[in-house]
C-alpha cells in the first residue's frame, strides 16, 4: 500500500540551499524511495517572485514522489500540518563575516517562527534547523516554543561531520563510506571540535581505527581540526557564496537518519539539546555523537576523552553559552 504523504517546510526555499535541497526531497533522498511528499516553501516577500519559479521548476521535474508543493510568503500557512521542518531561511554569512555578525538578524526570525511552528505545525513535528548561527537559532527556537518537545529540535552539524570523513578519506586515498565515527563536539562554528579518537577505517584486513592508520598525529590534532573548522570559510572564499550543495545534502543525511535509523554500529553528530551527558551544561544546542532508532535519537554514552579533548569540547561549550546571552541581548 502507498505510503500518506509526509509534509516537509523548507523556509528559505528561493535561497541558494532551498534550491539544492527541494529536488533532494523530492527524489527521496531524505525520506526514502519509497516515502511521498509534499513540499511547504516559505520565503519572504521580496523573494516570492523567485519562490514561484522554483515552484515551476519541481513541477517541471515531474517527480514521481511529490504530491503538491505550497510556495508562500505566509508563515502560518507555510508551518500547516508540516510534519518535518528544514529552517534554512536567514542571512548567509558573507566573506569577512563572523558567525556573530549574523547573530541579531536571524535570532529574531527564529523567535518569530518558533511561535508559527508551535501553533501551527503537526504535534510531532521534527525541526531541523541550518540557518546560522545553527546551534542558538535552535535554541532560540525552543525557548520560544515550549510546547514542542526540546528532543524535537536539532541542528545542522552533520555538514562538519561529513566534512570530517571527507578529510579522513582524502589523507588515506579511501572511500568516503569506509569511514566512519568521527564526532562533532559542540557550535556549527570555528571553535567546533572535530575528534578522530573513536572513528575507524574499513580496510581489506577489517576495521581499523584511524589513530593506527594515519600515524601522523600532529596532521591529525592540528591541521585536520583546523581544515574542518575552517572550511565554511574556505568554501566562501572560492565560492563567494557559502556551501549549497553539500548543506543541502547534509540536511538530507541528518533528517534521513533521525526518520529512518543510524546503520548499526555507525554513530552521526547532530546539534541536539543537552541533557549535560560529557559535562555539557543543559540547556545550550550542542553537537554530539548520536544513533538513531525509531525516529528518536540518543546520544553516544561512555566514550573515553583525554585532556585535550576536553578542553577543546569545554572551548565550543564556552562560546555557545556566551552566544545565547548574545542572543538574548539581541532579543531585548
Ligand atoms: P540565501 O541568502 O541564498 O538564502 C536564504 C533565504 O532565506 C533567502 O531566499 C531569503 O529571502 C530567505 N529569508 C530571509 N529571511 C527569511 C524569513 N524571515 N523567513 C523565510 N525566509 C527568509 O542563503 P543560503 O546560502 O541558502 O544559506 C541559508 C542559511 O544557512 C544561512 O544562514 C547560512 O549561513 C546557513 N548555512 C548553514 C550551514 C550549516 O551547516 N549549518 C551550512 C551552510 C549555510
Ligand atoms: C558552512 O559551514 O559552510 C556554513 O555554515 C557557512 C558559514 O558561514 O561558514
């Protein structure tokens, strides 16, 4: 028997990552091949010429999986019944720019819409949030819909962990999808840790830890960290534009796997509310190492962290408490 359709919001849909994540939708690349959906776009007013050609264009594409697109400029009726909700509208950092100087333009949409998801989205509705600053918009958005369960918001941090294997695959000449278990620890931002302690290698003589593989370890505790934070930037640079095409295609592998499981034996980093698991204080958005099952995730318990680890997850943590009060003072 079909499958309902599932209803997902992309807001920001007319910007450069709406643009690379609505046909990614479409064709099942979040929900699976077999999973119809519809598709709510919500962008802003001077944006709605543009919302409409991309409405034109995915019924253009004729996907066999999309059983109605809503294009609008109203939050209410963009939020209706949405059952997954992909927050990608905002300001996108330009060359130059800190994460911060987004800050007090984004932090308000989030209040806003917080409000128009709660009253308006379905009761189980799954929130993922990209726009930067990913982790305190998320948080933001919480705060100001008490009544979705904080489980129910997330994000984006799966673009630094994809990120992540890429330079691991890159450094030994192996596919990317012989790697796995990195984490990311903390803010979608700089000060972010990416931690090979616990990733592995598939080889023909069977699973390997990283550590044993790439024996240099000063690559590995500098310029691999450093490459990974950074690359946002780097991207922005070549690009003068920020990342689309893999935000897009990150977007899809963090709901992909919150929907529909984490293989087993494989752990993903997502930007999860903390319940203070690794000495996080509770109550910032942080990034940890979690599987998921049954469309709910739990973070990784009892993995080992040395000094350095710890200081650099401190570090992250430090910088995510000082950007909530920052967002406070913006809401104020
Ligand atoms: P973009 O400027 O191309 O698109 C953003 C869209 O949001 C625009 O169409 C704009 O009109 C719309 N918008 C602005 N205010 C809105 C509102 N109140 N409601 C609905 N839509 C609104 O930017 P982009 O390159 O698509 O990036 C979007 C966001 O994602 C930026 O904040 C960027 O920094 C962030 N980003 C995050 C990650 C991550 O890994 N978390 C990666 C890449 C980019
Ligand atoms: C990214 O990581 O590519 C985005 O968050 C863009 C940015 O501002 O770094």
């Amino acid at each position: 028997m079909a499958k309902n359709p599932v209803r997902v919001l992309v807001t920001g849909a007319a910007g450069q990552i709406g643009y690379a994540l609505v046909p990614m939708i479409a064709r099942g690349a979040m929900l699976g091949p077999d999973q119809p959906v519809i598709l709510h776009m919500l962008d802003i007013e001077p944006a709605a010429e543009a919302l409409n050609g991309v409405k034109m264009e995915l019924i253009d594409a004729a996907f066999p999986l999309l059983k109605g697109v809503v294009a609008t400029t109203d939050v209410a009726e963009a939020c209706k019944d949405v059952n997954i909700a992909v927050m990608v509208g905002g300001f996108p950092r330009k060359e130059g720019m800190e994460r911060k100087d987004v800050m007090s333009k984004n932090v308000s949409i989030y209040k806003a819409q917080a409000s128009a998801l709660e009253k308006h989205a379905a009761p189980d509705c799954k929130v993922l949030v990209v726009a930067n600053p990913a982790n305190t918009n998320a948080l933001i958005l919480k705060e100001f819909a008490p009544s979705i369960p904080a489980k129910n918001i997330t994000c984006l941090t799966r673009l630094d962990h994809n990120r992540a294997l890429g330079q691991i695959s890159e450094r030994l000449n192996v596919h990317v999808s012989d790697v796995k278990n990195v984490i990311i620890w903390g803010n979608h931002s700089s000060t972010q840790y990416p931690d090979v302690n616990h990733a592995t290698v598939t080889t023909s003589g069977g699973e390997k830890s990283v550590r044993e593989i790439v024996t240099d370890d000063n690559w590995l505790n500098s310029e691999f960290i450093t490459t990974v934070q950074q690359r946002g930037a780097a991207i922005i640079k070549a690009r003068k534009l920020s990342s689309a095409l893999s935000a897009a295609s990150s977007a899809c592998d963090h709901i992909r796997n919150w929907v529909l499981g984490t293989p087993k034996g494989t752990w993903v980093s997502m930007g999860v509310y903390s319940d203070g698991s690794y000495g996080i204080q509770e109550g910032l958005i942080y990034s940890f190492p979690v599987t998921c099952e049954k469309g709910e995730w739990s973070i990784v318990q009892g993995l080992k962290i040395d000094e350095f680890s710890r200081a650099k997850m401190d570090a992250t943590a430090k910088e995510l408490a000082e950007e909530k009060s920052l967002a406070y003072s913006c809401l104020n």
